[in-house]
C-alpha cells in the first residue's frame, strides 16, 4: 500500500508557492501593460503622421482655383460644369465667321471660364523638335474635343535654333500629326526673329519653299479639313536682315513667293499693348512715329493688304498684359505694361472681338492667354491671363457678349 504522506506538501513550501505566483502574476500583468503602453503610443504616432500627410496631399492645385463670372455674364448652358461637353462635329474653321479660342499652358485647368468667355477653340502651342513624339499631340487633340473644344496646334521649333532646320523631319511630323485630325495647325512661329529661325538664315521664300508649301499638301491630303495657317511674325520695325527682319518685310516676301496659295489664313499676333485696339497712336512706348506694331488695328490691315487681300487673318494671340492683383513689380522688360488695369483688359479684347467681328476678314481670334501662372522677368504669363490671380474673370462676360453681337 502506497506512503500517502510522501505527496503533502509541507505548509512553509505552500506559502512560498502562493507568493511566488503572486510575484509571477504581478510581473506577468506588468509586462502585458507596458507592451499595451508602446502599441498605442506608436499607434497615435502614425495616426498623427497620416493626418500630417493627408494635410499635404490636399494642397489646392490650379484646378481647384474658384471661379467667379461676373454677375452681367449671361451663360450658355453648355458652360455648366453639370453638363458634358459634345465633342466637334466638324473639322476647321466654320465658313467666314469670327470664332474665338483661349491658349492654354499644356492642358485644360479651367474648360468653364474659356466657356463663360464664349470660347470654342482651344491653342496649345507645341514645339517640334527630331526626336519628339507625335502621340503627344494626339493627347492634346483628343483632350480639346473631349471638353467640346476645336483645336489648333501652333508648331514651331526649338528657340534659337543653332542650325540649319531639318524641313524633312519636321514634315515628315506635320504628317503624323495632321493624320489626328487636329482642327487647325499654325506651321512655325515668328519665323522673321533669329529666336525662332537661325539667325543669318530668315527668309520668307524659304519657308514657304521648304516649309509652308509642302506642309500645306501633306495637311491637306491627311486631313483635308484641317485649317492650315502661316506662322504668325512677331509685329517689329526692327530689321537687320541677321537677326530679325520687320514683319512687313516678311510678309511682302510671302506675298511674293506665294504663300497665299499655300493656306488657309496668316497668322498674326497683337500682345504689346498699351491703348484700345482701335487707337492708331498714343502707345507710351511711341516715340511719336505711330509704328503700327504698337496698334491692334493697323498690325491687322498690315498683314491683309500686304497679303494682297488673298487670305483672311486668324489672330493667333491677341492679349493685354496688366499688373493688377500681383504683390510684385512688372518685370522691366515689360514696364510698357505697367498702367494697363485688369478693367481695360476687359474692354479691349472685347472691343478687338468686335472690330474683327465688323472687318470681316478675321476668322479666328485667339486670346493670349487664359490661365497661365508664371511671373517671371522673362515673360510675365499670368499677367495677361484672364483668369486673375483672385480667381475672378472679368473679361469672361466682356468676351461673350462681344462674339455673341
């Protein structure tokens, strides 16, 4: 028969078993605490660290910039933002109408104010160059007409060419775009300035030789539609025959080669000045001799009688440059513009609508620009934007009811 009294545990051994346990559940329960004290601790660390990030991500883009249309707009519908756009039905130009278009930076930030504005044309301005990529200027073609916008693509190169330019290659692109049926396309830019064409090298019979001429035959046979439009001159009395030639010169030196028989419209540029488009003097920057290039009106009848009357004009940039609503100075380089306000910027692009609109001859007015932000002493964008620093667009109703008369 089994010694039972081998098994008892003595009353001193239970005692410092109990204590023991007690001193294991106390170190135990200790542990579980501080491991509880960390987690949460890291916890509301990171959920701090998300809600900091969270705060960066939410930065308002130009996107977000808020609209305020002047109360005197009177809207179409299709300018809501409830309302989806309907792409163009067709190609080009609409007969011999005036119609009015807003260049952008690249994309289209602000598709209700080009609207509100009585837009339907949008510019992107898209520099070739030998190794660019033509899909590129697919996206942008689709992006217009997706917001219900016809298209130009201004084309000109790279600035200050070094070289002899490569007609074959930039043709041979023309191709590829044109074949994306964009609306309008502006072969080359300001092509009398050594900024734009090598200097020692302008010359208006070669464009329109090796350039304009066999341009115009590839647009036309890839997408007949498509509005082919000469380059648009930089409006200048200066000509050294190196650096720049006068835009009157040039365009002469069209006339002469032929380039009427070779597009659609010329291209022309007014965004320089200081007075209403129909003044033919008193720019501040006149020395007293009224140089038309200081003038809206009188650039235009320049290029149209130097044309012989052959082709109508579409104004590639028309825009009024003014200081209002920026903290800092107008850079110098454009002191010129220092007194323009944002309510004559107003007036007068509604007023060059108008005078277009009663010349007849002006088919397409592009405005320069509508929501360009840089402000820089190179070229200040933003301040011949429409779209005002303070979200505002006080030529949006000025412009709609112009191109609405």
């Amino acid at each position: 028969m089994p010694n039972r009294n081998k098994s008892r545990l003595s009353p001193d051994t239970v005692r410092k078993l109990a204590i023991g346990w007690m001193v294991f559940v106390a170190l135990a329960g200790a542990a579980v605490f501080f491991i509880l004290l960390i987690t949460l601790n890291n916890r509301s660390q990171r959920l701090a660290a998300e809600a900091e990030l969270t705060a960066v991500a939410v930065v308002p883009t130009l996107t977000s910039v808020p609209i305020e249309i002047e109360p005197s707009a009177t809207l179409d519908p299709a300018a809501g933002p409830t309302v989806t756009p309907t792409p163009p039905t067709t190609i080009g130009l609409d007969g011999d109408k005036l119609e009015l278009g807003g260049q952008v930076p690249g994309f289209i930030a602000n598709p209700d104010v080009m609207r509100s504005a009585g837009m339907t044309w949008v510019k992107f301005q898209f520099p070739w160059s030998p190794d660019a990529d033509p899909a590129q200027a697919r996206q942008l073609i689709e992006t217009g007409h997706s917001h219900g916008f016809k298209v130009l693509l201004s084309m000109p190169g790279q600035p200050y060419p070094q070289e002899t330019i490569d007609y074959a290659s930039y043709l041979e692109y023309l191709e590829q775009v044109a074949a994306f049926q964009p609306d309008a396309i502006e072969i080359w830019n300001e092509m009398n300035l050594d900024r734009e064409w090598p200097a020692g090298q302008i010359d208006p019979v070669a464009y329109v030789e090796n350039m304009l001429a066999p341009g115009y035959e590839i647009i036309k046979r890839v997408s007949p539609q498509t509005t082919v439009i000469i380059g648009a001159l930089a409006p200048t009395g200066f000509d050294n025959g190196t650096n720049a030639w006068s835009d009157q010169r040039y365009v002469a030196g069209l006339a002469a080669a032929g380039a009427a028989n070779y597009a659609d419209c010329i291209g022309v540029h007014h965004n320089s000045g200081t007075t209403a488009p129909s003044a033919r003097t008193g720019h501040v920057s006149d020395p007293g001799d009224a140089h038309y290039s200081w003038y809206y009106l009188p650039t235009v009848e320049v290029y149209y009688e130097g044309m012989n009357r052959q082709l109508p004009i579409c104004v590639t940039e028309f825009g009024y440059l003014t200081p209002d609503g920026f903290d800092t100075p107008i850079p110098q380089n454009f002191a010129w513009g220092n007194n323009n306000t944002i309510e004559e910027q107003a007036a007068w692009l509604a007023e060059g609508v108008n005078i277009s609109q009663d010349l007849g001859y002006v088919h397409l007015m592009i405005i320069w620009n509508v929501d360009f932000t840089n402000w820089d002493e190179n070229d200040p964008f933003a301040g011949y934007a429409i779209l005002r620093p303070d979200g505002t667009c006080p030529a949006c109703s000025t412009l709609r009811q112009a191109i609405s008369d």
